[in-house]
C-alpha cells in the first residue's frame, strides 16, 4: 500500500469510526426509550437492560454502516477539496480512480464483513435479544414464537401447524389431533389453511376423521368452517423479526425451499433471502454516492453538510428498499429484483452523478 493511499485510508476511517459510533448510539438511544416503559413495566433486572441493548449492537451497526460509508467518503475527500489536498494530488499526476479507488475497495470490504455478520453473528444477538425480551422480561414462552413446524397443545387437543404468518393473519397446513381422556386419539383433522377473520380461525377447506378403539369410523369434508383454536396471530408473531433478522441466509434459503418443496408459499423468505445477500452491499453502493457529492460540494462540504446529506440518502434508501421488498413479499416483483432494485437504483443515480461532475 503506497503513501498516498495510507493516508487516505488513515482520515477515512477516523471519520468512518466516529460516524458509526454516533449513528449506533443514536439508533440505540431512540431504541432505549422505545424499550424502556416495558422494561420498567415488568420490573426488569438491571443486567436485563445491558444484555438486551448490547445484543442489539451488531444488528443495528449492520443496518448504519452504509450511513457511516457514506459519511465518511464525502468527509475524506470534501475534506481533501476544501484543504486544496485534492489539486495538489491532481497537479502531482494522482488521477481521481488512483484516489477514490482504496475507498472503493474498503467499501467492498465493508460490505463482505457486513455480509459474514449477517450471515453468522447478527441472527444469534437476535434471537438471545428476543428471548431475553420475551421470556425473561415478559415471561412470555419462547416456545410459541415459531414460524414453521409448531407444536401446541390446547385442551385435549395437539395441534401441529407447518407455517404461521402473523403478519397476514395466515396459518398453513394445521393438523388437529382430538384426544379422550385416556390419551387415544378419536379424532383429526387436516386444514390445508386457515385464517383470521373477525376474532376466529376459519378453514377454508378442512377433513374431519373420527375414530374408535384406533379404527377410521367416520370421515366428511367442508368449506368455510371455524375452527376450535384460541390463539391469535399475536402469539405467532416473532418478535422484532418483520424482516426474519433472526434467521441468516442459509436457514431462509433452507426454510424456503422446504416450504416451495410442500407446495405452501415461501414467497416472503425467499425476498428476505435474496435480501440478505443486497443489504450488506448498500455499504459499497454509498461508498461510490459519496465521492460525486464531495466532488460537487467541493470546498462547501462541512460536516453539518455531510450529515444532513447521509441521513437524507439513508432515509431514501430505506424507504425506497422497504416498498421494493413490501412489493416482493406481494409477489408484484420477482424476490431477487425487489431485494436488488435499491442498490441497483442508487447506483445508476451515482453514475449520473458522475457523468455531471467536472474531474
């Protein structure tokens, strides 16, 4: 690594390093007070509290990182420009790809990183940060919160539900086990789906088997049925998982080509999948953002430019990358595009803006 590309480096992730800490500690301060009413509601242990949060930080400094990228590129080489350590780079023959390149190329990296933490760190916080939310604060069971293969049992009753989707009031492939007193089975059965409507599950189609001392005795099939099961899409609901964080991109592609394998719809894990692989390179598409905005903004870009102008991006590309993803879980967009769309989008805005910028 030569000297010049030393020092960039160098001023980059200072900036880089003060950026992610500011955004992280923000985003965990809004979650405290969001939190805290609950904590205090249940009476939660202190270390309860510190558990919890620190658990939270992989997965909000994944969700920051590109905020950070963005900040600090524009920082380094705005820096750079106002300082006229830009010209002089120019006047010694240093193109602008000889000195945007290294920043580029940590982007990149950036993005592997965030891609492994995705992958293998921030759906573990996750699923202890739940579970100290949900057992240990709430003393809800854990248990409950599934999505597929869920066992209950209710009365004399045992039911087994292959996918719950709480977010549309949907449960797939319910199977009621009816049990005497004696624990023998008389009677079972088989909903392909059912959903929640008006305070009830209703089947939309449904067998009903009865049986005696172990034999078949009676067997009727019906439409539009309601069906004896008290829960309600709540208790499905897995907590802070809208977008399955707690699942990494192998368990999402596994569950995913099960659920299409038993013909149900996996329609939903398959753009939270696609998502996963996206996501992380939003750090590098913000990289490559930030080095036509500095070369604009030249020697205007201060820093209250420079994060006015991170926070304004990053809450388009989140608002942008959530409707893309609402219209892929809706099946309007193929999964890979919905995921993808966004830094697609961002990065052709980035070589417009290039095209405009004097080098």
């Amino acid at each position: 690594m030569t000297l010049i590309s030393r020092y960039i480096l160098g001023t980059f992730f200072r900036i880089f390093g003060l950026a992610l800490a500011a955004f992280v500690g923000l985003y965990l301060l809004v979650d405290f007070f969001e939190r805290v009413d609950n904590f205090i509601e249940h009476s939660a242990a202190a270390h309860l509290y510190l558990s919890y949060f620190a658990l939270k930080v992989p997965f909000i400094a994944v969700q920051v990182v590109p905020l950070a990228c963005l900040l600090a590129v524009f920082m380094t080489l705005g820096g750079f420009s106002r300082t006229n350590e830009l010209t002089a780079m120019h006047s010694a023959g240093i193109s602008l790809l000889r000195i945007t390149l290294p920043l580029l190329i940590t982007g990149l990296l950036i993005s592997l990183l965030s891609l492994l933490a995705y992958e293998y760190l921030v759906p573990r916080c996750v699923k202890q940060a739940n579970n100290i939310y949900t057992s240990k604060v709430q003393g809800r069971p854990v248990g409950v919160f599934k999505r597929s293969r869920i066992w209950l049992r209710e009365g004399s009753k045992i039911v087994n539900i292959r996918l719950a989707e709480a977010e549309k009031g949907q449960l797939q492939g319910v199977t009621l086990y009816d049990f005497d007193h004696s624990f023998k089975l008389i009677g079972r059965s088989d909903i392909p789906k059912a959903s929640y409507v008006n305070g009830h599950w209703e089947a939309e189609s449904l067998i009903e088997r009865r049986f005696a001392s172990g034999n078949l005795v009676a067997s009727q099939t019906g439409n539009d049925q309601a069906i004896d099961l008290k829960l309600t899409p709540e208790d499905f609901r897995v907590p802070g998982s809208k977008r399955n964080e707690d699942l990494g991109y192998r368990e999402l592609r596994s569950l995913a080509s099960k659920l299409r394998a038993e013909g149900y719809n996996s329609t939903r894990f398959e753009v939270d999948m696609h998502a996963r692989l996206a996501t992380p390179f939003a750090s590098l598409i913000m990289a490559f953002l930030g080095i036509p905005f500095a070369l604009r903004k030249g020697r205007d870009s201060g820093l209250a430019l420079g994060i006015a102008m991170s926070v304004m991006i990053g809450v388009v590309y989140f608002i942008l990358q959530a409707i893309l993803l609402a219209f892929g879980y809706s099946s309007a967009l193929p999964p890979a595009l919905a995921a993808w769309s966004a830094n697609l989008l961002f990065f052709l805005f980035g070589c417009w803006l290039f095209l405009g910028t004097d080098s």
